[in-house]
C-alpha cells in the first residue's frame, strides 16, 4: 500500500480531477482525506499500486493545472501516523534525471 | 452597462476568436441574442457534434484555438466526443455551454446535465461560471489552459442568467498562471549525455509525433534530422513533419505502418522520440516493443512519460527549444556516422510492395487522387480502413496537411472537421476522405457545406461495410461479419443532389490501367478544381484489407502482409 500527498489550489474540480485519476484505473481508494493546509488544501490517498503506476499516477497528477506537489511513500502502518508527511518524499515531475542517464550513458 | 453575454463575445475577441461552430438551443439563447455586431462569426452546423468537430478542423489547420457552442443538456453531451478527441490528440478548444439558470442547477431542470462533471477526466481545465463578474477571468483562463504547454480542451459553463445579468465592463483581463513549484524546465546538460547516448549507438532512430508540428519545431527539426542522418519515421500525427522525399525518411509506423519503419523501430538501439505519446498504436505490445533500445523522450507533457516503457532520459520542454538546443549539441560534437545502418533500414529488401490483390485500386485511387493535390492541400480522413490507406499514400511535406481523428478515433469526425478547415483556410483545396460507414454519422453537415458554399472535396472509400471492424472480424473473428454489413447504404449520390452538391459515382475499373486512363485523369481534375462543393463515391471491393498490419497485441516485427 502506498500514500500519497497531493497539494493542490483548491479550484473547481481539482479535487475530483486529482480522484479521477486513480478511479479510470479501476483504482480502491481504501482512504482519502482532503483539507485547507496552508495557502493550500491537500488531499492524502492511500492505494494500492505498482511501481509503474505511481509513475503514471504521480506525474497525471502532475499535470493538473492546480496541484502544486506530490508525494508519495510507504504507508505508514498506522493511519494517524499519515498526515505527518515525514515518511512521503517529494515526486519529480519528470522521470529520470540527466544524472541518472549520464551515468548510465558512460556506462554503455 | 454590458450583459454577460455581451461581456463572453468582447472576451472572446480579445482572444482573437472570429469565428465559432455552434448550434443554439434555450439555455444559451442570450448568447446567439448578442452576437450580432459582435464581431465574431457564429457557424451553424445541424449537429453538436459537428460544431466541435469543426472547431477542432479549424484549430488542427491553423494552430489557433478553435471554439465550439452548445446549449445545455443534449447539447452539451452532443459535445462529449469532440472534447475527448481534442484531449487525444492535443488540440487547444475552447467550449462554451449554457446552463440552466443558477438557481435551477441541481434540481433535474429541463435540459440540465452536468457537462463540467461528465468532462472532468477529458478537459485541461473547466468551470462553471457563477457571478457575471467571474466572466472574463474564466475566459482569459480558459485561453490560456487550452493554448499553453500541451494544447487541449476546455469547458466554459455558462447559467443562462448570468449570461442576461449585466455589469460595468472594464475589458479584458489577461490570466497570469500561478507558478508552480514543481514546474518542469530542460534540464542543463541533457545534450552531453544525449552526445554520448549517440555516439555508443549503433542503430538509432528518431521517430516523430504531433507534438512537433505542435510547437512550430519542424522546420528546425528538419535541420537536425538533415544533420544526423538517421533513419527517420512518423507517427500518422507526424506525417508531413518530415519531408517524405529525405533519403533517411521510412514512412509511417505503428499497426498500419511501411515494413520498414516498423522493422527499424524493433532493430533501433536508441530511440530518440520528438513528441509522441508512444500509444498501443505505435508500439503493438508493449513488451515487446523496441525490445533493445533505450528511449529519449523529448515531450512537452511529462505526463506522457513512461506509459509504455520506461525510458532513459527524458527532455522535457517544448520542442521549438529543445530541439535547437539538441542540435546546437550534435554540431559541436564529434558523432560517428550511420550510413550503413541507414542504407540496411531504408534499403531495397524493407520496401514497400506494390500494392495489389483486392485493395490494389483503392490504392491506385488515393495514389492518383494526392499526386494532383498542389503542395499545401488538406487532406482530412474519417476513422477506418480509408484513413489509413491515406495515411499510407499520404505524400506531402505540408506540416498540418494531413488531419484526421487519431488518438480517440472517432468515426463521423471528417465531414465537419474539413468544414472547419475550410474555413480557416478558404484558399485551400480541402479534400475530406470517409468511408460509408463514418460519412452517414455527420451526413447532416452537407447542409452546412452547402449553406457556405464550401469547396470541399468529399470522398467515400465506399466498401459497403464498416471495413476495418470487418477487416478484423475477417482475420482475427474467423470471418464473423457481426453487424458490418452496410450493403443497404442509401445512394449517397442522389443524397448528395438533394443537398444540392455535385456528385458522381466512379468505379474500381477505372484504376485498372496505371497511371489512369487520360479521361479518368480528367474526371479527377475537374473534381478537385470545380469552384464548389463535390461529392465523388469510390466504389472499394468490401473485403479489401489495409495492410501491413501489426495485429493488436503482435510487437512490430509481426506484420501481415497481402501475401499472408
């Protein structure tokens, strides 16, 4: 089970575009919690996913005109542990970095 | 004082709009009320759907955001299509409905959907506008998301009240986006590792998508390709980015793609990929797709990333500055040369085959057909076997010259959006090719070509079945032509003269001298260069098949050929 944190200007929609875009992959949403968080609101999803779909789903996110951030984590084992953050790293909007495919470009 | 209404058109105006495709209905009444001496034009199709299909014919053929307007309810849902076709395939649209007064809204009123609900997952951004005042905002905004990194629609909805209040206007207001944190920009220093992707490369191939044309990149992109040299293909999105005469240019790939650009795109060992999202269409199976290479995705949405594979850098940012950067790189650098591989993938053993066997005079047809198209023509298709038989013939380097419906595949999608493409562009010869079964599902604009005098060309690839469902059913149903069979068409000619357009039936055999007979050759010209609007029905042998096919699932080297 992974979490995530997705910060987002609270416009119209944005929250429905944010669960949309687990629900058209025939997605649980098992928990969702959204609320004001600052300047900002912030909608907490715990799913259950693969790798390649938390690529998918963090960067779909990404993409929405209003959300400012994702992050994305190991859920925590209990729930009240979820809105403490400490545990969710920030996603890149991108995928891999030129770092990464320097290293590898030197290494082919 | 200024109504809402009044307020949408000045709005709209500042944004450059002049023309819109729509069609009226109550709740949108003070909108159509005020268009006069507004200075925009209002284009009445017979149909939703046809409206924003030819929105989206006009932003295709010019770039420009193209605005559709419905009215609530069915109007709006008769809409549905085209916005999801506009997502697909990256066209900035703007559309505007009307909805029940703000008071009714919630309550079941007559004519009330939830088109801002409905079209969440399939726009950029929406709203629902709910004070007079918020009018210009959502307007400037709605511009903006539509145009701006990777085009696509918008929803503007509109309570018919708040269209009939009125306020002082001050103008226009210009939407300055807010700055997100984790916006994307190229990463510095991508060129050197790009250089040295290159240079451990031995079989690299650049394959082009929409997002070229796109960005106004394709004339730099040009450039780099000339420079390096590499064998190049297009996505059906892609066509004209690359010109089809350049030594290192393979043709179309993907399910319908040549032999060569699909046995090349399996040999590569880098990829490098100009704006394409790399769909099921491009790839077959996704496992086995490319199976040696490593990618190079130069995309303006990093949302497109890593859908299909995984790939190893990613350059994000718009094509128009990356690729100049690109190649200000590849210059400086010193990079070994790929002759031999280009002379492997574009030799003699991967050409096309002639065509023949029962699709060998469609084929002929489209042949004559584009080679007498001057060179900045439009060719718009429908969705089926015909659309890809002319994306297959398509021979042109006209950038935007090739529209058709590619990402959603949406049937019906050709008739309308050639109206709007004609309009955009009325020096242009418009040619709008359909098949039986797709013309009938927009039938009704004949109405609008005839009401504007439209010079459009219309085709029917007529096969007297949904072809490429049939095709399917044939190969892969074991020859269950479940509901296919259209045999009981209307005679589109005499449906033609009803609505006052020049047409004519013209039959297989007329192709089968190669090149054509002097007269058919004549019939031809006269049809593309006849002031008005025609109608010319191309009699197909049903069960033509468009080949090479990569069967649904197969990876790309698994191509059927007409000999198979």
């Amino acid at each position: 089970m992974h979490a995530f944190h997705i910060r987002y200007h609270n416009t119209q929609g944005t929250l429905m575009r944010i669960l949309n875009a687990a629900s058209r992959r025939a997605l649980d949403i098992p928990y969702v919690h959204a609320k004001a968080s600052g300047p900002e609101h912030k909608a907490t999803l715990l799913l259950e996913v693969n790798v390649k779909q938390i690529g998918q789903l963090c960067r779909d996110w990404h993409a929405i005109v209003d959300v400012t951030d994702v992050s994305v984590g190991a859920a925590p084992e209990s729930r009240d542990d979820l809105d403490a953050e400490p545990w969710a790293i920030s996603h890149p909007y991108t995928s891999r970095g030129v770092r990464d495919a320097s290293a590898s470009a030197a290494r082919a | 004082m200024l109504k809402g209404a009044e307020i949408v058109l000045r709005c709209l105006r500042a944004e450059g709009i002049d023309l819109v495709f729509g069609y009226p209905g109550g709740a949108i009444m003070p909108l159509y009320d005020a268009l006069d001496g507004s200075g925009v034009r209002h284009i009445l199709t017979r149909h939703e759907q046809g409206a924003v299909f030819a929105a989206e014919g006009y932003a295709r053929a010019t770039g420009r955001v193209g605005v559709a307007m419905a009215t609530s309810g069915p109007g709006a849902t008769n809409l549905v299509t085209g916005i999801a076709d506009a997502k697909m395939d990256s066209v900035p649209l703007v559309c505007i409905t009307g909805q029940v007064r703000t008071a009714m809204i919630g309550t079941d009123a007559f004519q009330e959907t939830d088109v801002f609900g409905m079209t969440l997952s399939l726009t950029k951004w929406s709203r629902i506008v709910r004070t007079i005042e918020e009018i210009p905002e959502a307007i400037a905004e709605g511009f903006h998301w539509a145009r701006s990194g990777r085009p696509g629609p918008v929803v503007i909805d509109i309570p018919t009240d708040i269209m009939k209040g009125k306020m002082e206007f001050a103008g226009a207001v210009k939407f300055i986006p807010r700055a997100k944190p984790a916006e994307a920009h190229v990463q510095p220093g991508f060129g050197e590792t790009l250089v040295a992707m290159l240079r451990a490369a031995k079989k690299p191939v650049a394959l082009v998508g929409a997002g070229a044309k796109i960005s106004g990149a394709v004339s730099d992109l040009r450039l780099m390709l000339d420079h390096l040299k590499i064998p190049t293909i297009a996505t059906v999105h892609g066509l004209g980015a690359v010109p089809p005469d350049a030594p290192y240019y393979l043709g179309m790939v993907g399910m319908h793609g040549t032999r060569a650009s699909n046995t090349a795109l399996h040999e590569t060992d880098l990829l490098l990929v100009f704006g394409a999202r790399l769909d099921d269409r491009v790839t077959g199976d996704p496992a086995r797709f490319a199976p040696d290479a490593r990618i190079v995705h130069f995309e303006i949405d990093p949302a497109q990333l890593d859908r299909v594979r995984a790939c190893e850098l990613s350059v994000i940012g718009d094509l128009a500055d990356t690729i100049p950067a690109f190649h200000r790189d590849i210059k400086a650098a010193s990079l070994p040369g790929w002759s031999e591989w280009l002379a492997i993938a574009a030799g003699p053993e991967r050409a096309e085959l002639d065509p023949r066997g029962l699709s060998q005079s469609t084929v002929r047809f489209l042949d004559e057909l584009f080679s007498r198209l001057p060179e900045n023509s439009f060719v718009v298709t429908d969705v089926g076997q015909h659309q890809m038989w002319a994306a297959q013939r398509y021979r042109s380097s006209f950038p935007r010259g090739f529209i058709t419906s590619g990402g959603l595949g949406s049937m019906g999608f050709a008739l309308p959006a050639a109206i709007g493409v004609q309009m955009a562009k009325p020096e242009a010869l418009v040619v709008c090719v359909s098949g039986d079964g797709g013309f009938q599902m927009n039938i009704q604009e004949l109405a609008t070509v005839r009401r504007l005098n439209l010079p459009i060309k219309n085709v029917i690839i007529d096969n007297k079945y949904l072809g490429m469902v049939r095709q399917w059913q044939q190969l892969f149903y074991a020859r269950n032509y479940a509901e296919t069979d259209l045999s009981d068409n209307p005679d589109f000619v005499a449906i033609a003269e009803a609505y006052k357009i020049h047409s004519f039936r013209l039959g297989e055999e007329a192709m089968r001298e190669f090149p054509v007979t002097e007269q058919t050759g004549d019939v031809l010209e006269r049809f593309l260069h006849s002031s008005g609007p025609e109608l010319l029905v191309f009699d197909c042998q049903p069960e033509a098949n468009v080949y090479p096919m990569v069967p649904a699932g197969a990876a790309l080297s698994e191509m059927l050929f007409e000999e198979d």
